[in-house]
C-alpha cells in the first residue's frame, strides 16, 4: 500500500482539451487480492486517441492509457517484484493490476518485456516504437494497406510515433513513401529518414505537393488525419483499387461534428478500401513483429525519436502537446 | 449494314438529366471487320451509375450502358447470327462489337447467354437479376460484406434491381435482413419478399426506424445511396467491426460537392470496413453465381420484378425515373 496519485477528469471535453479539464486525487492504492500487483509508473504513454477515447469517460473517471511500469509488490506469480510491465491502468503514479487484465481501449493487454529485448533499449520504447505505436504502424502498412514492392505510399502526420515508423516500414519494402508534418523541423527530420519525398503541410499546398510527388496517385494511404485533408486526398488523389489504413482522425477528434464533402462517391467509383483498425487486434503477432522492429533497429534502418515530458503533474501538458503538433516522434512522460 | 440510331450527349451534364441533354443521331452502321459482330438491340439497361459514369463523356460521346441483342451479321465464329448476347456498346438501336472487346465501365464483357440458362427465362432479365445487378448483389453482399448467418444487414434503394436480391440472398442466408424504400408500394413489395424489417424512409425516421429494427446495431451495410444518409448509418447504428459494401451513391450523383459529417472518427473508432466495388470485378466467378441464383428463382427462394419501358427514344425518361426512384425492381427499356 502506497500513497499514490491519479488524474480523472474533472469535466466535460470541450474541444481541445484544457488542463483544468484533468483533476489529481491522492489516495492510498488498495490492498493486493490475489494475483494482483502494485506497480509504480516509469513513463505514462500520451497519444491523440486518448482525445477521442476519452470522450467516452466521465467526470470522476481516471483518465485512460498505457503505462512502464516497476512491479514493487506482487501477489502474482507470473509478475514478480521488480519485474518491468506494460499496462493499461491510465494516469497513475501507481497502479493495481490483475494478472489477467484485458483492457477495453486500443491498448493492448497487460504484458512483460520480451525475452528477447535488449538490454540497452529504454523500456520507454514500450510505449512508442516497440509498442502499441510501433504495431500500428507495422499492421496497419503491412496487412490493412497491403503494401507491396513498388507502390506509392502517402502517410500524414509522419514525425508521429505511428507515421515515422510507418514510412520507413515502406521503404525497407520497396515503397515510394511520400510523408507531410505541420514543421519545417519535422519535415527535415523525414528527409533524414528517407522518405522520397516530404513537405509541410502548414506552408505548402497538398493537392500541388501530391500532384507532385504522385502523378500516378496513391495506392496506399495510412490516414492519422480525417477531416478535409483526408477527403481531399480520397477525391483527388487515390489510384483506383487504393487502400487507405483509418489509423486515426485528429483534426476533427476536437470538433466531431465537422462537416466536410461527402467521400462515398470516390469510394465507389475508385473501388478504395477503407479500414479502421487498432494495432491491438493484432495482438498475438505481436512477439514475432516486434523483433523484427528491434532487429531494423539494430540494423540502423529504424530510427525513432521520444519527445519526453518530465514530471507526473505535466501529463495534461504533454497530452495537449500531441494534439497540438509540439512533438516529434513518440510523446511519453516520464513519471 | 443498317439505318441505326443512337443517344449521345448533348451538353454537359448538370444536377439531375434532362431528356434534353441527350440527343439522337442517326446513322449507317459501318460494314463489319474482321471478328465483329452486328447486333440489333432488344432491351437497353438503365442504372443509377450511368449518372456518375456518365460524367466523363464529352458532348458527341454515345451515351453508356449495357444491352440485350441479337446478332443479325457477323464475321465472329464465336457469336453467330441469331446468337443473343449482352454487349455494352450503349443507347443504340443498333452495335457493332469486336467479339474481344472490353469495357471500361462497370459493365462486363461481351457475353452470350449461359448454356443452361432456361429458355423460359426472359433474355431481359441479364440486364437485371442474373446479370450485372444480380452479380453485383450476390458479390457485395457475400464477398464484399462477408455476410453471416444471424448477422444483421442493412440494404437501402432495397426496391431496386440490386438491394431487392442482397435482401433475399441475406435471407437465404440466415441473416436478419432490414430495407427501406421511398414509397410505400415499394415497402410492401420488400414485405413480401421476406425481409425482416422495412420501412419508407421518406415518411420515417432513419434514426428511429433503425434504432427499432437494429437495437444492437447493424454488422453489414449495403449501401446504394451515401451521402448524409450513409453519415447517419455509419456513425449512429453500425457495430463494431462492421462491414460496408459500398456500391453507389445515389444520393449525391446530381450534386457531387455536396456535404455533411466527416465520417473518419466513425471508421477508426468502429474499426469499420468500406468496400468500393463493382460485380465487374467478379466476372471470372460469374457462371457459378448466375447459376446458383437461377437455381434460387426455379425455387422460388429469388423473386424480382421488371420496370420495363417502350421503346428506344424513351430511354433518357427511363434513366431520370431511376434516378428520381420511379422503379420498382430493374429497370429496362424495350427497343
């Protein structure tokens, strides 16, 4: 039993969330029951579906998402004290777990490091590259998208955890992978990642930059964006048969009610796929395409970046830093 | 060689068509080659895809679509005279066809009838229930939707020559089947073709009607119309994991700038499939699946009905009655 803190959030999201939304209670952490255990939180994960997700919460409800934790008591025999998890318990400072828990969220279900994970790769790297992000991207390029040898690749918001990953998973592929971001440092940041061809989004037009870099079109589309954006790129800019990964919607995750042109027409005419996932289904393929990530990794073909806020009290900060665009790489706090 | 007439367009087209922006030329057709057929036309197709397909013609261009004829000269072993066949050489009274050609709408190749078609059978209906429409419905319904037995489905334009055969094929294959339609003759006759819900969404509420029907939500969606009507289904009444075979979208065809919600949210946070497709692509698979609805009609498990139009300079009126929901079943004109 500890002296623990949590955010629950203190009332109805109301467009981009604000810090007041969010509300710390301090309380002692419960009594283990059996294969329960208390852990202490490294890095809380903050990431745009948490904007989303949350709307489903209520006044009072802990806030949602995935934690690093350090088991420091255990009345699991499958967990013991000491041992590093990945969990699902939101913004805790310490968190009651049991053994068996499934989450509800897109977040995957209580886990260890893998057996295999070098001892020298940050166990922050759970929540971003080798994590939840990491498989979205994996999953979501390689069997929603179907990508393949010599096809043309377009990912948004691609200084993301997901994106980054995403673009370079196309290119070991054989993709021509083409990447926007809302700053002219991001977008250098994708050049040195090797995406053929990238550009500001803010500052430049999309419809002239895609005509650019894809006369032909775009066969596979891995959307973080919705809104006009994504049916500008449908109507104009899809080949036909393309196949467009929903991974996520931010611009409209603030404003759900935003009207746009209607996108079922090109869906029709084009013959496009269009498929909303999380990389949670893809939960027992996990093991097998994270040691692919850590050994592109080892390989220096998969480069990654954490942006790290400091301080437990931060997280609603952090949180409104992902959906506002001030990160580059992977958003985590570190506790 | 023949006096022959034939639809071309005659401006651009602009919201709803106009008989006026069709216009008829008259014609010797020219003396046949090498492996060409000429065919005097029987009965002419008209669908609610001619609206969008029919956007990229130029003014001169004949105007598109599928047909019934029947050989009357040939250079072709493969189709000799007195042969019917169903060809896509558009609003003629009158074609020519190289016995390879193909076509670049959604309508398939140059076919003869199938060797066990009855003979009892109107040619008519391989321009409705076990040609393109049919294939259309069987395909998206259990290829596109993968459609399962105790899933619930949801067809709308369900009167006509496509979602009155998805909603017999859900039945047949133990689906909850619910459909509606814009009059209330059309609702009836969905009633006796064994759907399980129905409803004149003109005169009703979607929201309510679907909220009766489908408390629990909707797994397949047939969808014919988009627009804000679709908006409404994916956002308000499909479940998780939900299937989507989008196969027109009537409701914008005449205003294709038109908008409403955004629906990207609705497909992450759903994990929702939407399909574009067309039965064309299915052509390889056609034999089995004509013969299997044949098979249906023989049983009585497969009804349909024909909205069969008079003569060839009644074409364009036959178009903007399916377009304006005049039809109930597959509509036809007879040359």
């Amino acid at each position: 039993m500890v002296r623990a803190k949590r955010f629950v959030i203190a009332g109805k999201f109301d467009g981009l969330p604000k810090v007041t939304d969010f509300q710390i209670v301090e309380e002692e952490t419960p009594e283990l029951k059996n294969r329960e255990l208390l852990c202490e939180t490294l890095f809380i994960s903050v990431d745009p579906y948490m904007r989303v997700f949350g709307r489903f919460l209520k006044e009072g409800d802990t806030m949602l998402g995935e934690v690093v934790g350090r088991v420091i008591e255990s009345r699991s025999t499958r967990y013991p004290v000491g041992a590093t998890v990945v969990a699902g318990y939101g913004w805790r400072t310490h968190g009651v777990v049991h053994e068996d828990e499934k989450h509800s969220l897109p977040t995957a279900q209580l886990r260890t490091v893998p057996a295999d994970y070098p001892k020298d790769l940050s166990t922050g790297l759970l929540l971003g590259v080798t994590g939840m992000p990491g498989m979205t991207a994996y999953f979501g390029l390689l069997d929603v998208c179907q990508a393949k040898a010599g096809e043309t690749v377009f990912v948004n918001a691609a200084a993301g955890a997901v994106g980054s990953l995403v673009g370079q998973i196309g290119k070991i592929k054989g993709c021509k992978v083409i990447g926007c971001a809302g700053t002219d440092d991001k977008v250098n940041w994708l050049r040195e990642l090797g995406f053929d061809y990238v550009f500001n989004y803010k500052t430049k037009s999309l419809d002239e930059e895609l005509k650019t870099a894809a006369p032909e079109g775009i066969d596979c589309y891995f959307d973080n964006v919705g809104g006009d954006f994504s049916v500008s790129v449908l109507k104009s800019h899809m080949k036909a048969q393309g196949r467009v990964a929903c991974c996520g919607s931010i611009s409209t995750y603030n404003n759900p009610e935003a009207k746009g042109q209607h996108i079922f027409e090109a869906i029709v005419v084009k013959g496009l796929k269009l498929q909303g996932f999380s990389g949670a289904a893809y939960e027992e393929d996990w093991p097998a395409a994270t040691t692919q990530v850590v050994k592109w990794i080892r390989e220096g073909k998969v480069k990654y970046k954490e942006h790290v806020t400091s301080g437990f009290d931060q997280t609603p900060q952090a949180l409104i830093g992902v959906l506002t665009g001030g990160n580059t790489g992977k958003a985590i706090v570190k506790v």
